[in-house]
C-alpha cells in the first residue's frame, strides 16, 4: 500500500483509527508519525490526544465538542473522519518526523540478566557474542503499549530470536532487558514477566517526576551499551 | 471535612473521571468504572464531575466522620447506613462529626461512589487523581484504602455547594427531599448491553455472530478493573490472520486466540493485538460496571451513528441535570 493511502474507522464513540496497512514496514511507521505530527500542528475543534501503533494512528475527541463545531458531517465520525482524510500527507505538507538518538546503557549477565548464559547454550554461541550482537545494532521504537512506558523495538539480529520462557516470572524488575521471539526491550516498571532477561539498565524507562514519563517515543532509535557493574552503581546512585 | 476508614471493604480506591494525557505511553485511562455513578455523587453536591471519589467494591465497608460531612453517594451494590437508619441515595447527606457510616451490600450491582463536598484531596498524579494499582501510583498512594486511612476533601467549594451545606448543617443527619435521579438515566433492561461492529467483527463466521448476539453470557471469576472475562459459546473465526497491535479502549471486547471474549474495562491496556468483535456502547459502560461474576446479560447490536447520538443525548441530560441541582440552591 503507497504512503499516504489510508482507511479510517469507528474505535469507540471518542475515538477513530486511521490505518495505513496491516504490516510492520519503515514507510508505514513514517507515516502513522507524519499523520500524528500534522494533527498536533492543526488539532480540529474537541480534539484530544492521540495513540500512535504499528500501522495506525488512533484519534481520540470530545464528541460534544465535535458536534458543536463547523465541520461537516451528521455526526462525530463523519466530521473527524472528514476532517482527517484533508489532513492526509498525500499533500506532501509534513516534514519527514526524525526522532531522538536515545543510549540505553546495560549491565549484561550476572544477577542483571539471570537468562543469558540459557540464550548463549541455545544458540551456541558465547555470551559474550550474545551481548555483542544485541549491542551491535540500532534499534527503532515502532510504538509504545503493553504497559506505561514499555517500548516495541524493531531491528533485533535474527540469530538472537529466543522463545519466551516456559514458566513465566512472577516478577521482573524494572529496567530489565528480555528478549521474546524477535523482540527485545526493556521492562519499565518492575512487573510480571516471561521474556528471557539477559540484562538491566539503570536508567529509568518511565518517571513520573518527567514531564514526559516515557523515555522513549515512536520513531526514536535506541542504541544498547554494555557497561559493567561498577558503572551501573554510578549511574544508579548518580 | 475529613473521614477515617474503619473498614476499608473489598476493593475500595480513589478515582477520578481517567486519566487521558498519556495513554500514547501506555498509560492506561483508569477512573471510575462506572462513570455516570461517579458523575451523579458528585452532582448532588454540585462539585466538578471530575471530582475525586471513592470507588467502593462489594462493599461491606466502614468510616467515621472526624468532622462534620457533606457527602452524597450514588451506584449500585450497597447501601449508607448509620445505625439503624438508611441514608438515600443521589442526594446532599449533612453527616455530623463522630457518626460512623456503614456500607451494607445489596444483591443486585458492585460498585458504588462516594463523593464529598469539594472532591477527596489526593495529588494529582499525570493529570488525574485515579487510583492505577498495577504502577502504584495516584489515588492515595497508588493503593486500595486501608483501615485508618485519613481522606480530607478539597476546601475550595462552589457557592451552591456552600448553600447545601449550610441549609442542612446541625447536630444530626440531614438531607433535603429532593434526589437526582440516576436510575431514570438508565434503561429498565439492565441485562441488556448495547454494542457496535468491532473493526474484525467480519473475522467472525455467520454462525458465532448470531450466537454472540442471541446467546446470553456470563461475567468470569477472573474479572477485575482491567477486564471482564466472559463465559458463553466460543466464537468460531472466519479469517485467521493476525492482527497488528493497535488502540483498544474500556468497552472494546476481543476475542482471544481460543475463542474467549473479553470485555475491556477501565485499567486496560492502551493497545491489544486480539480480534475486536464489537464496542460497547459507551451510554451502557455504567451497566457494564456493575455486572458482577455470575452476572448473565445478552448483546444487542444498534449501529455506530445511533450509539453515537445515545451519548450526546446522555451529555445533555446530564447537563440539564446540574443547572437543576444549581437552581435548587440560588
């Protein structure tokens, strides 16, 4: 599906869904962030806030707010979905959305990641390899879900696809590093878990004292960096 | 005004009308479950209906006034009582310093709301004050109330709310006449929720449809503030692909791998991944809310632009609502 090309429909009476495709592709992720871009630079009269995911773009409003404005349309969904489908980046207008080159550094191993020598055997290969190919490349944040904060990577090395545990933990903390099939990512709060922990970061993924809790933000690339345990306790105590 | 809790009840927490500022970092919306109820306790004391509340679960729960209260509560589930006396519901109870308020079960409902003059005063945590037990945070300390909780409320009152208190202030319980009737906002057929298409709902064949909307289902043991499970036929899928994760909200019912529907409620996640067959009706979330395990109730599909105009229409009632609380009062 070209760039641009999208359907919209009725999530709730609040809320609706502009979808560009069904697929995890770079130009649809530009696109869902194009779309997000454009609408906050001319929000419509009630509109509220917004959900960016994989292929789509979630729109929530007042629907009293949106009844009373000027659009045209019998109700909500005919007025907003109107009102989206003028804003659509087939115009061209919205610059390309660049995101911020976020390092996350990580304590690999050891108490910190209680699964890497288990991924290390099943791909037999050392764990030293295992931390080089998962702090080798750079990863982009596809969407945030799941839980507060909780980044969607893209970009893992294949050969680090590792299943899920069997048994899942009762409690991971927060800032734990897993792997699940061909995901990775970094648990930010302290939660029930079964991806495999092969590290910890002292950085905190999501902060209430930050006026944006979330780290991380879709369309930022995330680069890992091995650091050892004497760094951590810097940068936690720090 | 200010209260300790002498019993704290099943599953009783601060909530607020939700918390929507964050909800693209995964934060879920969270408030009140049933929302209309949170909104009439808070009306009857023409507060803000975003005023913080108590969300009280089954019940079987107990306080003290440690000052003289104005309170009001409204929902389904249990009843106010002190002492031998029943305090009604939907209306400005004047409650003199050291009386103690029980919260008795009743048969039918699970959640009621209570409200006091000015709002419960709690921080505001990420724009709201709803309490969202999984991360720990907002309501009072990010937790159920416990026994010897001290609640105060907001000192800032409306002049209305100034006028109620000071026509039902003495030494004993007082309430006016009047009541703001919630119950007549609902509709007489409380097993009956109205849903809209889901986006997949033609995932589904011909034979699950009908039985989704002729066949009666059953609230699951394993049902808490984030969802409902529901128990009935399983669902039978005509198209088999995944779904992409994206935006569910409270009402959204998925249907999970095996087949079993589940009904999104208030702490849910932002984004979800399952099959959506359907969207309850926002007008009936509040009958939702007080569906309780073993609870059964039927669907009944009505299309988007009518669940649409239900809403608008709810909004106006409620507005009309408090101009006459407000009028009662000049």
């Amino acid at each position: 599906m070209p760039e641009g090309i999208f359907k919209i429909y009725c999530l709730s009476e609040m809320a609706v869904t502009v979808e560009f495709g069904q697929r995890i592709a770079p130009n649809l992720l530009h696109a869902v962030n194009s779309l997000n871009a454009l609408l906050y630079g001319q929000p419509f009269p009630g509109f509220h806030t917004t959900v960016p995911a994989y292929s789509t773009l979630t729109v929530f409003y007042d629907p009293v707010l949106v009844m009373k404005s000027d659009l045209p349309g019998a109700d909500c969904f005919e007025k907003v979905s109107g009102y989206l489908n003028n804003l659509s980046p087939r115009k061209k207008t919205a610059k390309p959305i660049t995101g911020d080159t976020v390092t996350i550094p990580v304590c690999y191993g050891g108490v910190f990641g209680p699964d890497l020598v288990e991924v290390a055997d099943l791909h037999q290969i050392s764990t030293t390899e295992v931390i080089k190919l998962h702090s080798a490349v750079t990863y982009e944040v596809y969407m945030i879900g799941f839980i507060p904060g909780f980044a969607y990577l893209g970009g893992m090395d294949e050969r680090l696809s590792t299943p899920r545990k069997v048994t899942p933990r009762k409690s991971v903390p927060a800032g734990a590093v897993g792997l699940a099939g061909l995901q990775t990512g970094v648990y930010p709060l302290e939660s029930p878990g079964g991806w495999q922990i092969i590290g910890q970061t002292p950085l905190r993924l999501f902060d209430l004292n930050r006026r944006e809790p979330s780290l991380l933000k879709p369309g930022d690339t995330v680069i890992f960096k091995a650091i050892d345990i004497k760094e951590f306790n810097q940068l936690t105590t720090g | 005004m200010r209260i300790r809790i002498l019993k704290p009840g099943l599953m009783s927490t601060i909530q607020d009308l939700g918390r929507y500022q964050f909800i693209s970092q995964a934060v879920p919306v969270s408030g009140a479950m049933d929302r209309l109820s949170a909104r009439m306790a808070n009306k009857a004391l023409d507060n803000r209906d975003n005023a913080a509340v108590i969300e009280f679960t089954y019940a079987d729960a107990a306080f003290i006034a440690e000052t003289d209260l104005l309170i009001s509560y409204a929902g389904d589930g249990s009843i106010l009582t002190s002492g031998e006396h029943q305090l009604p519901a939907g209306r400005p109870l004047f409650i003199p310093s050291g009386t103690i308020i029980k919260l008795t079960n009743t048969l039918s409902g699970s959640r009621i709301y209570l409200a006091v003059a000015g709002g419960w005063d709690v921080p505001e945590v990420l724009g709201s004050k709803s309490t969202y037990l999984a991360a720990g945070f907002g309501g009072l300390d990010g937790r159920a109330l416990q026994r010897g909780d001290i609640l105060k409320n907001e000192q800032r009152l409306t002049d209305s709310t100034k006028r109620i208190l000071k026509s039902l202030k003495g030494d004993k319980v007082n309430y006016p006449r009047w009541s703001i009737a919630g119950q007549s906002f609902l509709p007489a057929d409380r097993k009956t929720i109205r849903v809209v298409r889901g986006n997949e709902f033609d995932w589904f064949d011909g034979l699950s449809i009908t039985i989704f909307l002729s066949t009666s289902y059953v609230i699951g043991r394993q049902s808490n503030r984030m969802g409902y499970h529901l128990e009935g036929a399983n669902l039978a899928r005509l198209k088999k692909g995944e779904l992409l994760s994206s935006a569910v909200v409270p009402g959204t019912i998925q249907v999970t791998g095996s087949g079993n529907m589940v009904l999104l409620m208030a702490d849910c996640q932002t984004t979800g991944g399952y099959p959506r067959i359907a969207q309850v009706a926002a007008v009936d979330m509040p009958l939702c809310a007080q569906l309780k395990p073993g609870d059964s109730f039927f669907f009944k599909e009505i299309s988007r632009h009518e669940a649409e105009m239900l809403y608008i229409e709810r909004e106006q009632q409620l507005q009309q609502l408090t101009i006459a609380v407000q009028s009662k009062f000049l």
